[in-house]
C-alpha cells in the first residue's frame, strides 16, 4: 500500500522533474506562434502544490495529501493542459478520499474519476491529446488492478501504456504527423507519472536540474537557485560572483566543498566568471574558499540573507494574501473582469467598465486562482469574466467552481471580442438577457493578428522560419511575410470584404506610435470611404498588431 508521505514525496518529484524538462516539452509545440507553452504550463500547475505538500504531517494520510495537491493545482492551473492536469488530479483526490493508504483499486478509480472530469470540462474533447493518454492509462489502471496488489508493478504498466499511446498521438492529429513530434500535454503526462513511479518504487525525489554551464545571464542563475525548496536546514543563503584567476583551479573542489558545509548548491562556471550560491551556517567560510579561485567583482557585490527571518516574513506575506481573498461586498448588480496585457488595452478595459483587469494573455496565462481573486475583489452580485483568449477559457470556468458568487464566462478568445462585448452591455437588461446579447457581439467580430514565429515550423502548408512574421485570421495562419506594415494592410485588406463599417488597428509596445499613424493613413487611402480606420495605442506585448473588424 502507498502511504501518504510517499504519495507526497511522488507529486514533489514529479513536480521537480516536469520543471527540469519543461522545455523538452515546451518544443514539441507545433504551432509557431509565441504563446504560453505546454509544459511551462503544466509544471507551473503542479508547481503550485510543492510548498502546500511540504507543510503537511508526515503521518497525513493519502486522502489528505491527495486533497491538498488537487485543491493547489486547481488554483495554480494555467492553460489548457494546466487546467487538464489539475482535472486529472482532482480525480486522486476524489478517488483516494476517505483512505489512510492507498493500493491499485483506489489509483484506478482515482485515475478514472479524472478521465471523467477532463472529458467533462473540455467542450470539443480531441483525440490525439493529453485526454487520450490519460484516457488509455486508466484503462490500464483498472484492467492490472484486477491481476495484481503491488502498487509499483501497477504503476510501471500505467507508464509503459501510456508511453506507448503517447507514440500513437504522431499519427491522430495531422498537425503533428506533418510535424513528426507527439502531443505536448501527453509528454508532459508521461513525464509526471514516471516521476511518481520511481518514488513508489524506491527512488529519492528528484534533484533540481544546474543550468547549463555555458548559460551566463544573471536570470538563468536566478531561476537555477530559485527552484531549490524552501525547507530550512542552514540559516544562511550566500551568493557571490568572483573573476576567475588565471590558473583557476577546477571548479568542481569548489563545489564539493561547499557541499560540505551547506546545501542548495549552485557553482556556474563560465569561461571568466564564477557564480556560487549555497545554504550554510558558515557563509564567511565559503567566501575564504571562494578567494582561491578567484578574486570578487564590485557589482554585484557579495550577498548574505539570513533565510529564517525570511521565511517569517513569507509566511506573514501569505497570511495577508489569503486575508486578501475576503470578497468585496457588492455594490452593484453586475461587474466585469477582464484578462488584458499592454498599458492601453488596461485602460481601455477600465474605461469600459471593467472593475479588475487580470494581466495576462498571450505567453502570460493567468491562473485559476489569479482569476478567482479578481472575481472576488469585484464589488456585484453578478461577475462576468472575459477571458479574451482560448487558452484562459478553462481556468477562468475552474474559477467559477471556487467562489459562491454568481460568475457568467463569457467565451471570448480574443481581445477585440472582449471589447465588443463590454460594449453590448446594457445594465437595464437581466443576467440571461446580457450574456445572450454580449455573445452575439462579440462573436460577429473578426479579429486578426500580426504577430511573430517563435519557432521554425511546418504548419498548415506553410514551411515557416523562426522570426517570420505571421498574419493570423481569426486564429487561423493566413500567410506569412518579411515586413510588418505589409503583413497588416495585407491583414486588413482580407478582413475588410464585406459589410465593414470599422476597422481598429491596436499597436503593440514593440511598434512606435509614429509607424503606427503612418500605417494608419496608409491603409485609410486603400480602403473604401465607408470604413473607418481607427488606432489605438494598446502596448500589448507579442502582437504588433490586434485587428478589429465590424
């Protein structure tokens, strides 16, 4: 049987594990354009568990641990495949509720209720995704939980099918055959559970991958030592940069002997420079052996936190965010919350009524519980939620199951639908009468999109190359081109068939406001006197341009 803290030490490992491989999964993404990737996703949602399951009691039982991870997930989920993920998980916990252990029956009904609430939760379920693969490992569940009682021979049998379905996802979805990769949340999946059956099968939690040696920039060091745990051993968390010496001798003694009197080691060895961070009792100590391989740089100078009066103040940080979670009293019928990136498209948001605007879109997709937050802090009854992307949909309707206030997501996927829809409230009309009224503007909009390729790609017929830009109808790729002003017009000009009366051109940070007025005027002298070019300066990140056609 599989005790709590095992269960426990399973999640964290899989946790630290998705995030040492995250971009191996992040790069299977097919599509081209930058967007918030797969498994950056799904290791931020279950690495929103780690800090909860490590408070808990050695001795908490399976149901406990199974709780406390899915509540975290839920409220972490970020994406599509996040939201997924937590589904999965929140099925552990239905599945394991009430038992102090656990053994094959509990997992393969666990692993079913999941199945059940991701399919549920997924208005187009497609095959070929993570849904399949999580589909095919609970069926495996149940069909070993009726030949054996060894918790890890059942477990190795779940990896092994649902690594084998995973193989199969190349040939279910034709974006990914043409690709010749397999589906991204499937791999991330794959990945977690055969973390988990390590641990079951003896295996210690998984380490923290260092950065790459050759990784010189400060944030990449940063990150290296920022996903180190947060339990206490030694008070002092030491970091210092030396300039190497000429006949520096190997690094690696340094690291050893830091390893000595401390943990949470970190030594980047570039070709001049020499960064090290460690946990330890004696930082003057691993400064004195520092000076033997190199000599310190005046910026940034040497640093030396005491972590346990840090830890006091985190907790005290927290307190106060979950005191932050008390709802506004309503002082109106109706309010709105908006998800928005770019210093204009905020303010327009705000300008249209919209009480909180949640930052995030495009490569920043919020979480379920930034979402439910900003619900919460929305002084109505009733809180209409404009996601404004197809990828913040799922975890904006997970946050609807997390407050008791009355919450309509309306399904709009991009910004101009967003707009629109504020536009078309009527605060005279019912809930019911709005939402009908909201989703019938927005979903008249066109919306195009000239943004950038992330990646080098082979996508819908187009033989893409990483920098291209990239003209998106309506979500679709529509054509790719080398300049900016012309990939608009271009945009523009296909959109613009029909009963048009206006079209808005909203700029991004990357565009300045001058090229944008001369673009403006340009497409103004092409286009018919009947339709009226609009800018708007929205300082959106990713896209140089957001198109609104009506």
């Amino acid at each position: 049987m599989i005790h709590g803290s095992l269960l426990r030490d399973a999640v964290i490992s899989a946790a630290i594990t998705i995030n040492n491989r995250k971009r191996e999964v992040d790069e299977l993404n097919v599509y081209p354009v930058p967007d918030g990737d797969t498994g950056t996703n799904m290791s931020m949602t279950i690495g929103n568990s780690v800090a909860e399951l490590k408070r808990l009691d050695s001795k908490a039982p399976v149901s406990e641990v199974a709780s406390t991870a899915a509540s975290a997930f839920l409220r972490g989920a970020r994406g599509n495949s996040g939201v997924i993920l937590s589904l999965i998980f929140r099925g552990f916990s239905k599945g394991l509720s009430g038992c102090t252990e656990a053994g094959c029956e509990n997992f393969a009904d666990a692993l079913q209720f999941g199945v059940d609430a991701a399919y549920k939760a997924v208005m187009k379920p497609v095959e070929g995704t993570i849904l399949t693969v999580v589909k095919a490992a609970a069926a495996k569940a149940r069909e070993i939980a009726a030949e054996t009682n060894d918790e890890v021979t059942f477990w190795q049998e779940i990896c092994t099918e649902s690594e084998a379905m995973l193989e199969k996802t190349t040939d279910m979805l034709p974006q990914l055959k043409k690709a010749g990769v397999v589906d991204a949340g499937g791999k991330g999946l794959c990945i977690i559970f055969r973390a988990m059956t390590d641990v079951f099968a003896g295996g210690k939690i998984a380490e923290p991958a260092e950065p790459a040696a050759q990784e010189s920039s400060g944030d990449s060091f940063r990150t290296a030592v920022s996903e180190y745990d947060d339990d206490i051993t030694f008070t002092y968390c030491t970091e210092f940069m030396l300039e190497k010496e000429e006949n520096c001798p190997d690094i690696s003694k340094l690291r050893a002997y830091l390893e000595t009197i401390g943990d949470c080691v970190v030594v980047v060895d570039d070709e001049k420079i020499i960064k090290v961070h460690v946990h330890t009792d004696n930082p003057g100590n691993a400064i004195q052996k520092g000076l033997e391989f190199g000599h310190f740089i005046n910026d940034p100078r040497p640093k030396i936190e005491n972590m346990r009066i840090q830890h006091e103040n985190k907790v005290k940080d927290a307190q106060a965010a979950q005191e932050g979670l008390t709802p506004a009293e309503p002082e109106k019928e109706f309010g709105f919350v908006a998800v928005a990136a770019g210093h204009g498209l905020e303010a327009m948001f705000t300008d249209l009524g919209a009480d909180v605007v949640v930052k995030g879109g495009q490569t920043m997709n919020p979480s379920t519980d930034d979402i439910l937050r900003a619900i919460l802090k929305t002084p109505a009854n009733t809180v209409f939620v404009l996601p404004n992307n197809k990828n913040i949909i799922m975890a904006a309707e997970q946050a609807v199951k997390l407050t008791d206030r009355k919450v309509c997501v309306l399904q709009t996927r991009t910004i101009p639908q967003g707009i629109a829809a504020m536009l078309a409230f009527d605060d005279s009309r019912t809930l019911n009468e709005n939402r009908i009224d909201m989703t019938k503007a927005f979903e008249k909009v066109s919306t195009g999109l000239i943004t950038f390729a992330a990646r080098d790609s082979e996508f819908e017929g187009h033989q893409i190359k990483e920098g291209e830009i990239l003209a998106l109808d309506n979500g679709k790729l529509s054509f790719t081109e080398r300049d900016i002003n012309k990939a608009t017009y271009k945009l523009v000009k296909k959109l613009s068939k029909g009963d048009v009366s206006y079209v808005t051109l909203i700029h991004g940070a990357d565009v300045p406001e001058e090229n944008a007025e001369e673009l403006q005027k340009f497409i103004q002298s092409k286009l018919s006197d009947k339709i009226e070019v609009m800018l708007v300066n929205g300082g959106q990140p990713v896209y140089y341009y957001i198109i609104s056609v009506e």
